[in-house]
C-alpha cells in the first residue's frame, strides 16, 4: 500500500481522536522530502518536534505503533 499524506493524516487525526484532543493536537510537518511528527503547543501555529524526520513508510509505522499502545492503555485501564 503507498503511503500518501492522506494516509498519514487520518493515522494522526485517529490518535487524536483516541486522546480527546481538541488543542495541543498532533500534526506533521513536511520538509525536505521528509515528514515529522510535532506537538501544537499554541494556537498561534507553534509546535513542538516530537519525532526527527523520516520518510513516509517510516512514520506511518511511528504512528500505527502510538495508535496501538493507546488502544492498548485504554483497555487496561478498563480491565480495572
């Protein structure tokens, strides 16, 4: 499957969605052929980098690996 940016930003718009965020979202940032994964820290446009830069392939799987230790601590913690 090729990854596009699409792709990408439903993979984010899932981890926030997971976390109930509605500010200090996470977005990408696109540069130098290469995609980063940041923090919104205002509502000004300033973010701060979570993630070094990558490829596409490569972040797709940093994010899917978020999503799934979400998932996961949201049912431990209603196994509880």
């Amino acid at each position: 499957m090729r990854i596009t940016k699409e792709v990408l930003r439903a993979k984010v718009n899932n981890i926030n969605g997971q976390l109930g965020l509605d500010t200090h979202k996470f977005v990408l940032n696109y540069a130098y052929e290469g995609v980063r994964l940041c923090r919104e820290t205002n509502e000004h446009g300033g973010c701060q980098d979570i993630s070094e830069r990558m490829t596409k392939g490569e972040m797709a799987k940093v994010l899917d690996a978020m999503y799934n230790a979400i998932v996961a601590a949201h049912m431990v913690a209603n196994e509880k």
